[in-house]
C-alpha cells in the first residue's frame, strides 16, 4: 500500500514531492448565485396555517408546501405538526427521532422526526433514511436544519393514512437488572418467541435448508459455543450466498457491563455510504446462562443484487483473523469506539466513505482557488490507487493559525446521523471571540489510520504547528491519533458526546434519583482538587452501586480529558466546559448538502464569517467601549484590547470592587491572599503574588484556562497599588493586532521561508482593502498613488 499527497501549494515555503497528481481539468463554471430566500412558516395548533405572500391565510394542505431547509416554526410540536401532515399527504407515517439538549441548562435544542419505518427493531421497519431536524435558534424560533427526503419503501395511499396524533415520547418504566441489558444505540423493544436451543453440531445435514459445502443456513435458535464461532459462521454463509457482513449493534448487561447480546449485519446496512442501500438482513446472538450463544433474531432478505459466491473456507480464516484483531484493540470493552452503527472488521481493505465524483470536483475547485491564493494547500490520500481521505485549507486559514491556532476544535458533527458527505473542520477562536476556519477535510472512514492521515496533513499545511489544546470526540480512533500526531496536545472531549453517553449509561438515575443527579453533577463542576474529586467519585461507586460500571470506571481513567478540574489549567480560548464553540458554517453547509451544491455553500458560508470578522476588526479600531472606572488598568486594557474582549476584562474589573483580600501567608516575595466575595463565604479562591517580577496566579485558573485575568487577581492588584498590568497578562491574541493581516513578530512563522510568505499574504490583504478604499473616488485615488509613491520610496531609502 502506498500513501500519497496532491499537495496543491505553489509558494517556495511547501518544497513537497507531489505524486500521481492529477492532469489539469477543465475549470468548470461553478453556479454562486444566492441561495433562495428563507421562507419563513408561522404554525398554529390545528388547523395548521401558513402566511401567504398576498397576505391570505390557507391550510397546510390546500397548499402542500414541501419540507425545506430554512423553513421556521414557532415550537418543535409545531413542526412535528407540519411533518406528519406532510407524510399523510405524502403516505407516509413519522416518530419522534433523537433529540439534544443542552449542556449549559438542559433544554432540547435539537429535535429529529423520522419515518415510522426508520431502524430495524421490529420487522416492519426498513431502515429507511427519510427525516427532518430542526434546531432552535438564538430567536427562540425551531428552524429545519436537515432534511432527507428519499424513502427506501413503497408509500401508502394517503386515504389509508389518517393524520395520527404522535405520542410524546416518555422515560422507558425500569426493568428489573437481573438479566437486564443495555447497549449502544436505541433499545428494541419487540418480544420475540423463544425458541429452543439447538446444538449446531448434532444437526445432520438434511435437516438445513440451503447447506453450502458444511455450512448451513443460519435460522433462530442455533447454538454457537462462542460470539467468534457465531461470527465465522455467519460470515461463511454470507460468502456462500454472495454478501459481506459487519458487526453491528451490541447489547450490555446493566450488572457488570459484559456483552448479552451481538447483532451481525449485512455490510449494505445503514446509510453512511453511498454504497449503502439500508439493507435489513441480519442474525442476533444471544448470550445463554450456559455461556453458549443462540440466534434469537434473523432476517434473510436482502434489498439489493447479491455478489457471486467466494470461497467460504478462506473467508472463515480471513474473518476469524478480522474478529480476533478487532478484539485485541479493547473493541470487547469499550462501547466509545463504536459509531454509525457498526464497525468496519476488514481494515486491510478500506473502503472511502467519499463518493467517487467528489473527488474530481474538489480537485478542480482546489485547482482553481490556487490560481487566486498562492498559499492554498490541499492533499489527497491514496490507497491502491484509490482516493481516500482530502484535506485542504487556503492561505487565510493557514495564516489564522499562527495567531489562534493554540486552541482548536476538530468538528465532525457529521458523525452524530445519516450524512451525505463526511465532512469535518479544524475551527479555532479568534479575538472577538468568534470561530475562525483552520482547515477541512473529508474523512473516508472513521479508523485511527484516517484521522493519523488528516492530522498530519493539518501539520504539513501549518508548518508543523502543533496546538496547546485540542477538543474532539472521544472515540479511541481519535485518542490514539490525536496521542501520535500531537503528543503534548492536551486533548479534550467534545461536550455533546459526554452528554449523550451520561443519558446512555446513567439516564435512568439520572432521571429518576434526584440525590444521585444532585452528588454526580458536584463531584464533577465542583471538586477543587484531585483529591477532592476521587473522594466524591468513589463514594458515588460504592453508594449506587456502580463499581462494575465499565463505563463509569472507563470515564474516571479518562478524568484529565472531560473533568474540569483538569481541564481548566489548560488554555481553551475560554471554550466553556460545558459547551462547545458555534459551528463555523452554522444550517448552511450541513453533511446532508448535495455535491452540486457543496462548493458554493462553502464559499458562501466562508465568506460570511470572514466577514463578520471585518466588521469586528472595524468596530475595534473605529469605536471605543465606555470606561466605567478611574482606574488606568482599564483605560490601558481598552487601548489593547478588542471590544468583545475588552467587555469580557471589564466585567472581571467591575466585580473585582465587591471582592476582598486577605493576606494569609508570606513566604519571601510571594505573598498569599484568600480572597472572596463580600458576605458569601462559600467562593474563595486563593491567589499568589510575586512582588519582586509581578507574577501572580489564582486558583480558579480563569487566566490559565482563558487568557483573561480573573476579578481575584485583578483585585490583588488593586491591594499592591499595580497601576498598570505586565503585558505578560495581556495575551496578544484578544488584542487589536491580532487582526488578519497583522503580523506580532518572526514567532509567528515557522521558519525563515514561511515568514516571508506570510508577510507577503499580510501585504496582500492590507493592499486589497487599500485599492478598494482608494478606487472609490478620484479624489481618492489620487491621494492613495501619491500615499503608495512616498511609501515606496521610503522603503528604498531602508537598508
């Protein structure tokens, strides 16, 4: 196997060998025309109505308005509401999909209404991709984010449909534990007849329908010594038939967290690939009380061609190989390694979850940006001459980087449903606070060997930066390359995950013990020290009794990763724990966005935010924020400072007056203070100060963890009479000329090529908005060449 970059950078500083690149394409005209106007769909409860331009109000029906993205409702029941009469328009029926919520208060801020034939845990269902998701935007408003409207089934007569009232989904009653189980995914919740077991090995021959060679048919209660003997069975009797199979979905016990139950399926199950039909066979194991295995579920039929037979004998070898190695990487152990379903077994012959035409169109838009940006980078990887993973990033991007590439955020919100494209981004923090593009890629598949390619692709393009802090999903995949590629990197877990596997492992007592939510949300936002936090943690395992729970005992080994305690003596760019930064490209470039349409939505998204980051920059050198105090710190921090952050130290300074200070030990020039605020005993911090450099830090870690000084610190300040801050304290990334285009020092760069190509993008940035503002009028003009004429000879006349 071979690996290879198209590495699309023209400029002197990225000397790489470029290999099997491709031959020039023909640039294509590409259609930037707007995007059409958001209609906006007001609801009320039934009938449902809608305004019309002209001003009349109609029924939903009479007007059979089709789901579209930008599509706004008053509440998620409303568009609930429009769905399910659209699917009875249509012939269809729906059920409430997942949901999420939010970290910071708990609130649904995320709804998805799926088809009613979505899954497969009952036999009607199909597997079938139809859905809409709305998101609840910062208005209060529930806006149609994603939609999917290709069914894989026939619809029903509307007539035969009548608009049903949909159930609010409700918490499940508690089962007894014993003989309990949980998994990863959505329970099923259908009885299946039980079945005696039958010993596979005492079955004669005549007695299976559609026997190949010794391998038999697979039928509901054969018995298996083993998952493994299972799984090789099953494998040789797919390839005996003409498919492939995966290992899907398991099930654990809620007592000791070991596997119950395995389910195998056909490798076109599901919808992640463009290969992927939703095909719903499959065979489930179930484990017995002798430790055997017995087929419980089965569905032979198949929706789609089936391939010629191989030979069973070597794909048994090939498989039993496959299931031993997936074993020996902990995938027995860890339910955090499985997503979208499955797991891939056959990692030898990877396939690209990339669809073959995105490949030619990315290449020849990467072409052609180049044509206009010398420092755009972009690499392809190969494999058996085959295109897998793509990175790219432009020369704006490259050059963020080394002002807010400290912090990042590796975004693959694509993984959390069905997509179109896998698309992921590397986002930083810029100084207003808001999120700024450091890279993209498409992921061909979601092994360690793929996120070790886009992460060091995302090096090469940033001149071997690496990032203090990283924040992204915890899958082990992603771990172990995140460990190899960025080795001091401290790596955080992205909020939502952790959220979403709390409900998945703890929901019911979550849920139903108020005590237990009350001590597990304290021990975790509360703790002080280690100490103090392994003290509240284990006291939680011995009084609910969760000592056995492989999740609860994986979680606490992973503590520096999602534990604020240990994540706020890290820089974060002030990420907050319990959160996560505002996606870059917000509903308008989503995983759902068709190839002919990906190109200029992303163009029209980058341009948004570039965008606001100008008028931000203008505002910062153009306005001044209102000083609320005589104190110079704060007429020396707006001079510095953006606005957005200048707000941001000015709300610490102002607290900072309602705080007092107490000397509580002195040991040479460090002098300690206990600091707390006026008549609230319960907050106190300590904060130690240096008087012979100035040093000074604070046990909250806010400076640390944000770049900010905290009210603590500033407060000690005021005590020592500290008239003005050390720049130390004032991060120059939140300042003015952390702006793009404005470069801090030749730290910035990598080396001495890479700095002077970022001077030169720096130059070109500046001389772009100095030509518009000098085009503008004559008059203009004429002052900007004679400007442009004295600056240049000024220029000459330096050594």
């Amino acid at each position: 196997m071979r690996k290879a970059y198209w590495s699309g950078v023209h400029s002197v500083m990225f000397a790489e060998v470029s290999i099997n690149r491709y031959d020039c394409m023909t640039e294509t005209d590409m259609n930037r025309e707007e995007l059409g106007n958001i209609m906006t769909v007001r609801t009320k409860p039934s009938p449902l109505v809608i305004s019309r331009s002209n001003g009349h109000r109609n029924e939903i029906g009479e007007l059979n308005i089709e789901p579209r993205v930008g599509l706004e409702f008053d509440s998620a029941e409303e568009a609930q509401e429009f769905y399910n009469l659209y699917a009875t328009r249509l012939g269809f029926k729906i059920r409430i999909g997942q949901l999420y919520r939010s970290r910071v208060d708990g609130s649904v801020i995320s709804r998805r209404f799926v088809c009613s034939k979505e899954g497969f845990q009952t036999n009607s269902r199909t597997g079938c991709p139809a859905f809409i998701r709305v998101q609840k935007v910062d208005s209060g408003k529930w806006v149609l984010a994603n939609i999917k409207n290709e069914h894989n089934h026939e619809f029903e007569t509307s007539g035969d449909i009548c608009p049903p009232r949909i159930q609010r989904k409700s918490f499940p009653t508690p089962r007894s534990t014993a003989g309990g189980a949980s998994r990863t995914g959505i329970r099923s919740h259908e009885d299946d007849s039980p079945t005696s077991a039958v010993d596979m090995k005492r079955l004669k021959k005549e007695e299976m329908n559609g026997v190949v060679g010794t391998t038999g048919a697979p039928y509901k209660g054969l018995e298996f010594n083993s998952a493994n003997e299972a799984y090789k069975f099953y494998y040789a009797y797919a390839s005996s038939i003409g498919f492939r199979i995966r290992i899907g979905q398991l099930f654990r016990s809620k007592n000791d967290g070991s596997i119950t139950s395995r389910r195998f399926v056909c490798s076109k199950e599901g919808h992640q690939h463009p290969s992927r039909v939703g095909c719903g066979a499959y065979m489930r194991i179930q484990r017995q009380e002798s430790g055997s295995w017995v087929v419980d579920r089965l569905q032979k039929e198949h929706n789609h061609d089936i391939d010629l037979p191989t030979d069973p004998t070597r794909t048994v070898t090939l498989a039993s190989k496959g299931y031993r190695e997936e074993g020996s990487n902990m995938l027995e152990n860890l339910d955090l390694i499985e997503t979208n379903g499955g797991l891939s077994l056959v990692k030898r012959v990877r396939e690209s979850n990339i669809g073959s035409n995105w490949y030619n169109v990315l290449l020849e838009y990467f072409q052609s940006k180049q044509a206009e940006d010398t420092g755009f980078f972009y690499g392809v990887e190969m494999r058996e001459r085959k295109g897998m993973n793509i990175f790219w990033a432009d020369g704006r991007s490259r050059f963020s980087c080394t002002q807010f590439g400290d912090a990042i955020v590796f975004d693959t919100t694509y993984r959390r449903g069905s997509y179109l494209v896998p698309f992921a981004s590397f986002v930083g923090v810029n100084h207003h606070r808001q999120p700024v593009l450091l890279g993209c890629a498409l992921v061909a598949d979601e092994s360690e060997e793929s996120f070790t390619w886009i992460f060091q692709a995302w090096v090469k393009a940033m001149s071997g930066h690496r990032p203090i802090s990283i924040i992204a999903d915890q899958d082990r995949a992603i771990q172990n390359s995140i460990a190899q590629v960025f080795p001091g990197t401290h790596h955080r877990f992205s909020a939502w995950q952790i959220l979403a596997k709390e409900q998945e492992n703890l929901g019911a007592l979550l849920s139903m013990d108020a005590e237990f939510k009350y001590e597990y949300e304290t021990c975790i936002f509360q703790s002080q020290t280690a100490s103090e936090f392994d003290s509240a943690w284990n006291m939680l395992m011995n009084k609910y009794n969760l000592r056995e729970n492989i999740w609860f005992k994986e979680m606490y080994r992973m503590r520096k990763s999602w534990v604020p305690l240990h994540i706020k003596g890290t820089f974060f760019a002030g990420i907050p724990v319990d959160g996560s930064l505002k996606s870059y490209f917000s509903t308008l470039l989503t995983p759902q966005t068709p190839l002919d349409e990906f190109v200029v939505r992303y163009e029209k998204g980058l341009e948004q935010r570039r965008e606001e980051e100008r008028k931000e920059d203008f505002n910062s050198f153009n306005l001044q924020a209102v000083l609320h105090t005589k104190d110079p710190i704060e007429e020396q921090c707006r001079r510095l400072y953006t606005i957005t952050m200048f707000k941001v130290f000015q709300k610490e300074l102002l607290e900072c007056y309602s705080y007092v200070g107490i000397k509580i030990n002195v040991e040479g020039a460090i002098s300690r203070y206990l600091v707390q605020k006026c008549g609230n005993g319960d907050e106190r911090n300590t904060v130690a100060f240096n008087a012979s450099n100035l040093n000074i830090s604070c046990s909250c870690k806010m400076f640390e963890f944000e770049g900010v000084l905290c009210r603590h610190a500033l407060k000690v300040f005021q005590i020592m009479n500290i008239r003005e801050l050390p720049s130390r304290y004032i991060l120059h990334r939140w300042t003015k000329n952390a702006k793009y285009g404005i470069l801090r020092d030749i730290d910035s760069g990598g080396g001495a090529q890479d700095f002077k190509a970022l001077m030169v993008w720096s130059l070109r940035e500046e001389a772009r908005n100095y030509i518009e503002a000098g085009a503008a009028s004559l008059e203009r003009y004429k002052l900007a060449f004679e400007i442009m004429q004295e600056g240049r000879r000024n220029l000459c006349w330096q050594n």
